[in-house]
C-alpha cells in the first residue's frame, strides 16, 4: 500500500493527515483507509480533532487532541519556529503552552489509531505580543482521566503584596461535563475530574478580585477522557486507581511488557492476569547488577521529564551504587505527577514514585498534581505528635521550595529527598526478594511467589523483635490507611511521658516502624516498614552526612505549627545507638550484601534533644548547646510546614499491599 500526505487549511488549520502501513511483493493490494484531514471538528470518519486556543507572550494556553470515538495511542507532539519552548507532556493528549516571544509556531502532532495505523497533522499557532504587563495565570495538568483527582493553580502576574492584600480568588464552572466545585473560593482549585464516556473539554475560569473591587478573569481548558477500560476486580482501585504512564523509552526492549504488566487498569486482582518473571524478569534475575542503560529501560513516567531527572540522578548522584544495585530487586519504577504516596508492591514487583521528589523548575511543577494523599486524619484524641526531620549542620537538609514562589532548585538540592525515599522504597523491593534469591529465580512464578521463606523482615523479627506492645497498637490506629482502626479511652489518656517510656526502651528509629497492621500479622508477615526506617536514617547518615531527628511531643492541634511543639523527649541519629546497631547490621547483610560488615561503625553516637524546648528551637543545636537556643527563622519555619505535609506523604501506602 503507497501512503499519502495530504496538505489543506480547514477552520483556518494548516493540516496534515497521512497513513501507516506497509507492502511486500506480491501482496494483495489494500483498500485504502480515507481518514479526513486533522481539523478543528470531527467530521465523518474523523479520528480525532484539535482543540486550540489564541496564544499570548506570557500567557498559558492549552492545546488537546481529542478522539472523536476510537481510542489514540502512540501520541508525539513536535514543533518547529524561531521561538520554540520545552513541551513537558509532549507525549499525552494535551499541551500548556506559555512562549516567551511573538511570532509563529507550528505544532505536529503523531499518534495511532485502534488498528496500528499512523497519522499525523499540524497546526500553526501565531503568538501575540503581551500588552497587559498583569493579570492572572492558570497552570495545571491539561489532561486527565475521568474519576481522577486533579488541581489546578491561579497565579496572580505584576501584582504587588500591598495590592492582593485582601484580595480572594473563585473558580466556577464555564462549560464542558457537569461536576462539583468543593473548594472553589481558593488559588489552587483541587476537583475529582466528571466521569465521561467520551473526550471532553471542560473549562474552568478563576477571577481574581482585589480589594478595590476590580478583577481580572483567565480560563483553564482541561481535557477529561474516559480511562482504558477497568478489569472486572482491578488491581489498582478507588483512591488509589492507575493514572497514566507511558514507558520512558518507546521503543525499548521491554516497553511492552511494561505498559501490560506494572500499572494499568487491566490489571485484576486475579494472578493469572499478572505477569512472570519470564515476561518481565527483576532488573538483577540471574544474580546480574543492572547497568543505568538496563534500569531506563524498565522505566514508565507521565511525563518525559521525570525520566531525564531520574536518569540524571542515577549518574551523577548515585557514587556507591546503591541504587543501581537495589533496583536489581524490582521488575520497573514507574514515575508519575499524581502517584501519591509512593509505594512499592511485590504483586507487580515496582516501585511507584511520587513525581513531586523530582521537579527542577516551576514549570515541571506545575504537571504535578496538588490534590492530598486519600488518607484519614488517623487518632484525632491522642495526647501526643512525634515528628521526624533530616538535618545537615544543624539546619534542614534541604531549604523551603514554596509553590507560590515558583522557583527552581538544582539536582544536588532534590537529590536528599530523592534518595531517601528511594532508600525506604527499595529496601521494600530487596526485603521482599532478597539479592541472594536473584540467581536462583523461577521465570515461570510471579513477583510475589518468589518470596523467601524468611525474609529480613522475617529474621529481624524473629531475632531482634519489639519490646513494646503499646507502641505497635498505636501504630495500628496511627497508620491504618483506611482509618478502620479507633484510638481506645486508654490510648487517647497516654501523655507525651507514657509514649517516651515506651518508645525508648525499644530499638526501633521510628514510630512508623510499628507500621503493622493487625492482619498483616496474624496472617504471618512480619512488621516491614520496620526494616525500611532502619536501612532509611542509616545510608542516609553514611552517604550523605545527613541526621535525622526524632522526638515525642505534646499533641499537633488545627491551625498550629509544628515548629511550636514542645519536646518532651527527643534524639538526633537514633540509628547509633548500640541497642539498634545489631537489628541494623542483621538488616543490611540481607538487603544490601555489598556493604562490609563495619558499615555501622561510620555512625554517630546519637544525641538528645532538649526537652523543654520546642521543635523548632531544637534544630540549631550548636545554639542549645551554648544556652543561647534560637527561634526559626521565617524560611525555616515554611520549611517546617512543607514537612508538615511531607510526613503525611511518606506514610502512605496501598490496600492490601505489604510494603509502603
């Protein structure tokens, strides 16, 4: 079959639509597939159609493709001009464009139809020069699924302090499938996306009002579409449904086996519908280290940015190998802008990561949904809080990134988050198939029957276990992710005291650590996110200098800060102790067998916190130590309140999975 390019202008389009395909000798020729130009309607036979809008220096826009019936696979947007930009999703259904200079742009985008067959078309978008030096912006993710959780920012452009002081923002409904506004009087607008049969736009608009009563107005195009279609019983459900990732390489060696095997909502909760390690084998099967080359081959994102940061990371911020090397227990790391929390699960053999530990610039920030963890606020009547941090030289490890002031950070600066979530995670994937099983795997079994029949977390707790019963049934109330788990009068009479007495005279780091829900043991696993924490603050501390603190505290109540909790007990570098160093030593001689024995011995002695103080004024402790301790400053105390949330992210995880 010959295949045609065909160039008109339709609705004032420059367009082009073409075929996919092929012939062999002597094949019998092929009737011809007539597909309409590209346009701005669907027409009859249509597959798809554009969905522009006037393009401003300075100014977002949204540019979509929509099907008109069948599903589009395969889609690659491309530009060319003087003045062309990064385009962040350029391989979903829909762009944000904001250029920077006047003139004229052509946008292409590929893309597949239900039979494998290619098309293609182009649209050339003239960019006007900006006159207005203010007004307000709208930044969001421009595509989702429906059923799905998004959000949506107003940014207010030119204006001063002294000008929004008093000012409010509202958002409302303009056109498109009919949902519910919950929170609509607010800058960042978070909504579940209307359940849809078909591609739909639905337009939002914010209007900014200011204090003198003047407003300004900006509209938001969001393309809502129906999700690929569920699995009776789906693997991946409720709060926690599959979102959409592609694989990073398209045409890698395992792209497919990755789009059908890690996260999808065809997958079921049925183990024949999961895949092998014979279809997709851990990236260390046969006892082998992966190369960096063999780990991006493994890796799905939502957007093509994540990969690059991740890959970036991998060489320049991984000098020991460890991630390389614990990644060898994992078949695939998918990374996306609305997986929340991270998770890993030996049913798929992944880990899932939250895109939000990977953003450079704003404007990587702003494909990242800001929609909350689907969690409950667990024991809202316990007397106590028992916050965490990491600190470097007596300061955060890392320094507040508000998203108000949209700005960039290096790599260097991520890469302490990055780590220690990768850290916790992967330490997840080697507890649940052990460095030492890698050489000896069965490619006919699944992730989850290739479960030794002691893992680490299994000998940790048969050699080192808990202490404190009280501890692990606060931790059932604490991190129950469904809330199913209610505080009793006697737990919710404990004090600050109580906690201390009982979690000191255990040789856990952390009150996640007891992370164990009461099914989970009576169904004979052991208390896994024990073994994460520990491996967690200890390569954190050996690889990057970094301590963590730990403390018992008076009760978080609404409206307060955390900076403001008073200690009533507290450590810094809790992983030194000689109590914890043996359950350590055990746990690392499994998941990370490369480590010398000594390894432990480069940990500080930990150090107490002063009571008395509060959390915040225990973080300089070079001031304690001088009787002169120091309130935060204002940068840290927005720190403070970023971690606020990031502890909550952290302590996530999903139903019925083993490992968070």
């Amino acid at each position: 079959m010959r295949c045609w390019v065909r160039a008109v202008t339709v609705a004032g389009l420059s367009v082009l639509a073409g075929c996919g395909g092929g012939g062999g000798g002597g094949a019998e020729p092929q009737p011809v597939v007539t597909v309409p130009p590209l346009s701005s309607r669907c027409e009859a036979g249509s597959l798809a159609r554009l969905d522009t809008e006037p393009l401003v220096v300075g100014r977002s826009s949204e540019l979509h493709l929509l099907s008109c019936g069948g599903a589009l696979a395969n889609i690659q947007w491309s530009q060319s001009g003087p003045n062309t930009q990064a385009l962040l999703s350029a391989r979903a259904p829909a762009l944000t464009l904001t250029p920077t200079l006047p003139g004229t742009q052509r946008f292409t985008v590929q893309f597949g139809d239900a039979q494998g067959r290619s098309h293609s078309g182009s649209v050339d978008l003239v960019v006007a020069p900006n006159d207005l030096p203010r007004g307000l912006l709208t930044r969001g993710e421009p595509s989702v699924w429906g059923g799905g959780q998004t959000s949506v920012r107003a940014w207010p452009q030119g204006y001063s302090a002294a000008e929004l002081s008093g000012s409010r923002v509202r958002w409302e409904r303009v056109s498109g499938p009919a949902l519910t506004l919950a929170d609509s009087a607010s800058s960042l607008l978070v909504l579940s996306a209307p359940s849809v049969s078909t591609d739909e736009l639905l337009v939002l608009r914010a209007t900014l009002t200011l204090a003198n009563g003047s407003q300004v107005q900006d509209e938001f195009r969001l393309l809502v579409q129906p999700p690929p279609s569920p699995a009776a019983s789906p693997l991946f459900n409720g709060s926690s449904a599959a979102t959409r990732v592609y694989p990073y390489q398209a045409n890698g060696p395992h792209a497919a086996a990755l789009a059908r095997c890690i996260y999808t909502p065809a997958l079921q909760w049925n183990p024949n519908n999961l895949c092998t390690l014979g279809e997709l084998p851990l990236l260390g099967q046969g006892g082998v280290t992966p190369t960096i080359e063999q780990v991006m081959q493994r890796v799905l994102v939502s957007h093509d940015w994540m990969g690059e940061v991740f890959e970036r990371f991998l060489r320049e911020h991984d000098p020991h190998g460890d991630f390389r090397r614990m990644l060898a227990s994992t078949t695939a790391v998918v990374i996306g802008g609305r997986v929340r929390p991270a998770f890993y699960w030996n049913t798929t053999g992944a880990i899932y990561l939250d895109g939000a530990y990977l953003w450079l610039t704003p404007e990587q920030r702003d494909t990242l949904s800001e929609a909350p963890d689907p969690r409950s606020a667990n024991g809202p009547l316990l007397q106590y809080t028992m916050p965490w941090r990491y600190v470097k030289d007596n300061q955060y490890a890392t320094p507040a990134r508000p998203v108000a002031e949209r700005s960039s950070r290096s790599l260097d600066e991520a890469r302490i988050e990055l780590a220690r979530l990768l850290y916790h995670e992967l330490t997840h994937a080697a507890d649940l198939v052990p460095p030492r099983l890698h050489a000896v795997l069965n490619p006919s079994r699944k992730v989850f029957e290739s479960k030794p029949s002691a893992s680490p977390s299994d000998l940790l707790r048969q050699q080192q276990p808990f202490r404190s019963q009280e501890m692990v049934d606060l931790g059932r109330v604490l991190f129950d992710r469904e809330g199913r788990v209610q505080a009793s009068d006697q737990q919710n009479r404990f004090l600050p005291s109580d906690v201390t007495t009982f979690f000191v005279g255990d040789k856990v780091t952390d009150d996640y650590s007891y992370a164990w829900p009461r099914e989970s043991e009576l169904a004979g696993e052991p208390p896994r996110e024990d073994t994460a924490m520990l491996v967690e603050e200890a390569l954190m501390q050996l690889r990057y200098g970094v301590m963590r603190d730990v403390a018992v505290t008076n009760r978080l109540v609404d409206g307060a800060s955390s900076a403001d909790l008073r200690v009533h007990w507290g450590q810094r570098g809790r992983i030194g102790e000689a109590l914890i160093r043996p359950r350590l030593q055990l746990v690392l001689a499994e998941v990370m067998p490369w480590l010398p024995a000594s390894t432990v011995d480069g940990l500080a002695a930990p150090r107490l916190l002063k009571a008395g103080l509060t959390w915040g004024q225990n973080l300089d402790q070079g001031a304690v130590a001088l009787s002169r301790p120091r309130a935060l400053s204002a940068a840290e105390r927005l720190r403070e309140d970023e971690l606020a949330t990031e502890r909550n992210r952290t302590r996530g995880g999903r139903p019925g999975s083993p490992a968070h």
